[in-house]
C-alpha cells in the first residue's frame, strides 16, 4: 500500500485553507467551459501555483484555478483548467485533484470535456451524455496503475461507471430546461494531435459515439475512491473526415463556449438533485 505524499500535502493545503467548509460536489471544467467557476459569487479562488504538488495547467483555455463556494444552495468545488496526458503529465498527477477532492470528502464528480462527434446523426454543437466510456489512452492512461493508494481498490469494477441515477436527473433536468442532451459513449485517446479520417472510421466501429482526450483518468480515480460520476460532453465538431475542413483548437474553444450557457444551465440544474436518489 502507498499513500502518495504529494496527495497528503495537497490535501492538508486545502484542509487548512476550506477550514469549515466541506464540498460535496467537484466539478471537473474542461476546455472553454470556465463559465460556472465565473460565475460564484463570493467564492475562493486558489490557484494552482498556491497547492502543493499541482502544476500550472499550461492549455489555452484552461485558467489552473480551484473555485470553491456555494452553487445552488451545494457546497461545491470547481476545477477550472484541467491536466492532460498529452501536456506530459503522468495518469497519477492528471488524476491528482479527484483524489484529493476525495480525501476532502467529495462524494459526487461532475467531468465535463470537449468532444469530437462520431455519430454523423449527432450534429455539434450539441451536449452530450456519457453513458460509458472506451479507455484507448494506453497504459499512462490509468492513474491506478503502480502500487496501490490507500483506499482504492486493485481492480475496480466498472459497471455503471457513469452512474445512471444520476444520468436519468440529468436527461429529466435538460428536457424542462429544453436543452438539447444527447447521450453516447466517449472515446479517450491521449492525442495531442486530432484524429484521422481513418481512425475516426475505426473509433465509429468500436461503438464510440465521441472522441477526446481527457476525462478517463479522473474517472478511473473517481471510481476507484468510490465518488459517483456525471459525465458531460460538449460536442464542439464533427471528427474528421466526417466533415469538410480542418480542425482547430480555436474552433473548439469557439464552440465550446457557445454550448457552455446551456453546460451551465444543466448543472446548475443537476446540483440541488444529486442525492435525491433515482428520478
Ligand atoms: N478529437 C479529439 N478531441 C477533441 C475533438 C476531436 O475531434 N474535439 C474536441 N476535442
């Protein structure tokens, strides 16, 4: 058994500093879809630089910040800028803040991320929920790998990773809002580079319905620690091949901050249901 000293330390920082407050929700913001941590009022604001053991998230788009406060009457804390395997970063610091969103007490994930569409029947922009994932980002892809941390099992189970109570408030929460939600399985790769058209072929073919390049990690880490997981992608574009013209990262954010009002809408939405058991 290991107990990861650099996670002990970040989680002592953060202890000390939330003092009496106690978060039961983590939201995970991926690329572009800052808008929620902008929107607390009234809430901390700690950098990445100020925790011990984080680096500083080094995407456009991702700020590096956690915001804690009080959304919709649930303590909440915000992950605004996330870590990527394809930054060089190792699965176990990618996967860092859940554990210590875990050992704060954490009991619900919310991850959301910027996704390429494989379904042509699923037009971007649009949300989309992920009702299971493909793990296709290799062996760095797994934070569980190496010894085992304390608290986590050696083989999770994975059945109802993307926990389907959760997914049913969430689909009744978007249809009184009217907000278009789809519902598909996300496909991780450790990128950076985008896709090619035959890959995209190949992905439709294993039964994935999006393509990114996060996420994965922190869910493995999630389950692993027992947390239940929400799982939301914004769907800024077509994979490619699918579509004529090339893919941008400019494009994505573009696309993702037009999909974030309604990203934020639903989990405002979904907050005040987590608990409430099956809807
Ligand atoms: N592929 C992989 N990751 C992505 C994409 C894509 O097309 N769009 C946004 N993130």
């Amino acid at each position: 058994m290991s107990s990861a000293p650099t996670l002990d330390l970040a989680a002592d920082f953060l202890r000390a500093r939330l003092g009496e407050f106690h978060p039961k929700v983590a939201v995970v913001l991926g690329s572009g879809l800052g808008r929620l941590a902008d929107s607390v009022s009234g809430g901390t604001r700690i950098p990445y630089s100020e925790i011990p053991g984080f680096p500083s998230s080094t995407v456009v788009g991702h700020s590096g910040e956690l915001v804690t406060g009080v959304v919709e009457e649930v303590p909440v804390v915000l992950q605004s800028g996330r870590f990527h395997l394809y930054e060089g970063h190792d699965g176990e610091t990618v996967a860092l803040p859940v554990r210590v969103f875990a050992e704060l007490g954490v009991e619900y994930l919310i991850v959301t991320n910027a996704a390429g569409c494989l379904r042509p029947a699923m037009q971007p922009p649009t949300l989309m929920l992920i009702a299971d994932h493909i793990n296709m980002m290799g062996g760095r892809g797994s934070p569980l790998t190496g010894p085992v941390v304390d608290g986590e099992p050696r083989f999770p189970d994975l059945h109802d990773l993307y926990d389907a109570d959760l997914r049913s408030a969430t689909r009744k929460v978007a249809l009184e809002l009217g907000i278009r939600l789809e519902e598909g399985v996300y496909l991780s790769l450790l990128g950076p580079c985008y896709e090619t058209p035959a890959e995209v072929r190949m992905l439709q073919k294993f039964g994935a319905d999006a393509v990114g390049m996060s996420t994965v990690p922190e869910v493995l880490v999630a389950r692993a620690r027992g947390l239940k997981v929400l799982g939301i992608s914004s769907i800024t574009n077509m994979g490619a091949g699918l579509f004529q013209g090339v893919l941008n990262h400019e494009e994505v954010l573009e696309a993702g901050k037009e999909l974030a009002v309604d990203l934020e809408r639903l989990v405002r939405g979904v907050l005040p249901k987590l608990g409430e058991g099956r809807k």
